[in-house]
C-alpha cells in the first residue's frame, strides 16, 4: 500500500504563499497529475512530498505514517526530475545502479535489478552507452530507470517530458502509462500541459495560485468543471465564456447573453437547478467549441451570426462567429465552434448557431462557481 496525503500543507517564500493550505489524497497505485500554469505551485507542492522543501504548516503521511519531518532519503520515494541530471562520465548501466550502490546493495543484486528495468524499459541494449551516445527519449528512460530500480513507495515526476519533442513525447506519453500499469507504483505527475494530464492521469488535481481547485477524473474535469477557472484553462480550444444575466420572465428563467441578441428560455430542469444555487444575477455563460453547432439556414432556435475567422486543423476547422459588439469597450464578441473539415463556409458569411442545454455551463458571476 502507497497512499499520499496531505493534511492542510502550506509553505511560503517570504511573503509569497506558494501552496496554500491543500490538502489531497493520492490513492494507492494511483497515477495523479498536478496540473497548472507556471507558478501555481504545482511544483512546490511535489517537493514538499519529496521533502526537498519543508513545509511551514500541515501535515504529509505516506503509508499511513507521518513524514513531515523526515529527510527525503528516509521518505523511501523517487523523483525524476524535468532535466535527466545523468551522470555523463557513467555508463547507462552506472548511471541506474547509482542509489543501489550508493545504499550497499549487493553486487548480484544491483546487476539482477538493473537488468530487469534495463528490459522494461528496452533500453537493455544500451546499458554499455554513454549518455552522450542516447537519444532524448533513451535519456529519458535512464532517467524513469533510475528512479525505477530502487523499488520505492511512490515516483514523483516533475515535468519528465519537457525537453522531448513533439513526436516523442507522444510515444513516452503512452509508455509511461503502460509501465505505471504494470509496475503499479503509487505516481505522482506535475505538467502544465493539458493533453499530458488528460491522456495519462487516472485523477487530475488542476491547481491556481497555490490552491487547489478540482480534483477529479479527466474526463469530469472536462465535462463538469467546478470553476470558472478550471473552465478556462481544459481544453484547446478553450470553453467559449460570455457574460449574461438570469432574469425571470412569465415565469420563465430567461438567460440573456449582454451585447448580444441571444437568449433563450431554461428548462424547468435547469432552472431549479439555477434557483437552488443562485439568485436572479449576472452570470457567466459557458459551451465548449465543439457543442456549437453552425447550419447556413435557420432551422428552430438559433441566433445568427457571421462567420469572422476559419482555423483548418485537417479533420476539423475552427470557426469563429461573431455575436455582436461590446458597446462600452467597442470590442466584437466571438464565439468558437469546432466542426467537421467539410462544413463550407466563407468569412462574411451568415451562419446559425445552435446548441442543447444540457451541455452549457453556468457560472456565478461573483464567487465563479457553475452550477452542478
């Protein structure tokens, strides 16, 4: 059993707080991925698991046990770490047995485990090259090797992919997850790259600002997400977000999106859902790209807009639909919508856009909490 937790942890740079009071439990043979823009403290708060920054307050137990206070060669954990830090004068085969040496592992054992992650990893063929002589993605494997071979509680990896190209990091993407599976080691990931947290992680924690603010699977961080925040940063394209208000109409709750001529009525669904979390406010209404849908002819209810811009991706393209105009700021308001390659449009041209309720989002304007 390899459970992390972390009770209430914080620490600050002066009078910066890099984590602020998080608190988190990664589950047994669990692969999380702490996601977030540089300097949310993703990072800082990986270390603190580490023991290579020592918290101000809070609490973190591996196993059940209390390892606030330790150092980090009795946290029995590794860390692989964003730049390989292989050792160049050392052979491959050096460069994993390295801790085992270090701790007076037998030297049968040391040549029986290194040859076992050396297979693992395929990069057995390798265990006579120098660094210099490997490829990113085979120093990449050294590097996983290492932190392997030791047999530890947990791994936890910051940003391990950063320095690989696209095409590779692809590939490591896919053989990371497949070897956690296999070795089912308690993982604990940091990237600030979406596509990474949402094709490996079984649980993603999306952090801002020292904080935490969802911790879910990727695909409820997706579809449900708990902010506006969160909101936002998932998905590429991000969420479309436009300003409205909810008001009562004939005892309807209409939604009416500002600078524009859209609103629509809520289902009575949706509208107790509304009243139970919200009064009658502005809000923030939310649809990703691909669940606004375009048509050249009007067909029920829809609003009309005209096509401002076309993104041709290869499967798909991104089209964006201008709304109408800010009239304080004089700004156009757009909205994204992803579709098929072979809808032909032109910019200029009157499109409709349409869309189901039940994949909109609402946010509450002031404390930017969407209703669940």
């Amino acid at each position: 059993m390899s459970k992390i937790e972390l009770e209430n942890v914080t620490k600050n740079f002066g009078d910066v707080i890099a984590v602020n009071d998080v608190s988190i439990e990664i589950y047994d043979r669990e692969f999380l991925v702490m996601l977030g823009p540089s300097g949310c403290g993703k990072t800082t708060t990986l270390r603190t698991i580490a023991g290579l920054e020592a918290v101000d307050a809070g609490n973190i137990i591996i196993d059940e046990r209390s390892v606030t206070h330790l150092s980090p060669a009795d946290r029995n954990i590794s860390f692989v770490f964003q730049f390989y830090a292989l050792y160049p004068h050392l052979t491959v085969f050096d460069n994993i047995a390295f801790p085992l040496k270090a701790s007076n592992v037998e030297k049968t054992e040391i040549e029986s485990r290194v040859l076992e992650v050396a297979k693992t990893l395929q990069i057995d063929v390798s265990l006579n090259r120098k660094p210099k002589q490997l490829s990113g993605g085979e120093m990449q494997r050294v590097a996983l090797g290492r932190a392997m071979v030791r047999r530890p509680k947990a791994f936890l990896m910051d940003e391990p992919m950063s320095n690989l190209d696209a095409k590779l990091r692809i590939q490591m993407r896919s053989e990371l997850k497949r070897l956690q599976k296999r070795v089912e080691t308690t993982t604990v990931f940091v990237t600030h790259d979406q596509i990474e947290a949402m094709s490996m992680a079984d649980r993603i924690a999306v952090m801002h600002q020292g904080e935490i603010q969802q911790v879910d699977s990727p695909k409820e961080i997706y579809n449900k997400p708990k902010n506006l925040f969160v909101a936002q940063f998932i998905g590429s394209p991000a969420m479309n977000l436009l300003e409205g208000v909810l008001e009562s109409k004939n005892s309807k709750l209409v939604l009416s999106l500002f600078h524009t001529e859209c609103s629509f009525v809520l289902s009575d669904l949706m509208a107790q859902k509304v009243m139970q979390q919200f009064k009658l406010d502005k809000i923030v209404f939310g649809i990703r790209p691909e669940h606004v849908m375009l048509s050249k002819a009007p067909t029920g209810c829809q609003f009309e807009s005209k096509i401002h811009f076309i993104e041709y991706l290869g499967a798909t393209k991104i089209i964006d639909v201008m709304l109408g105009e800010n009239i304080h700021t004089r700004t156009p308001i757009f909205l994204k919508s992803r579709v098929h390659s072979s809808f032909q449009g032109s910019i200029g041209e009157s499109v409709w856009i349409s869309f189901e309720e039940e994949v909109i989002h609402i946010f509450d304007q002031g404390s930017q909490i969407a209703i669940q």
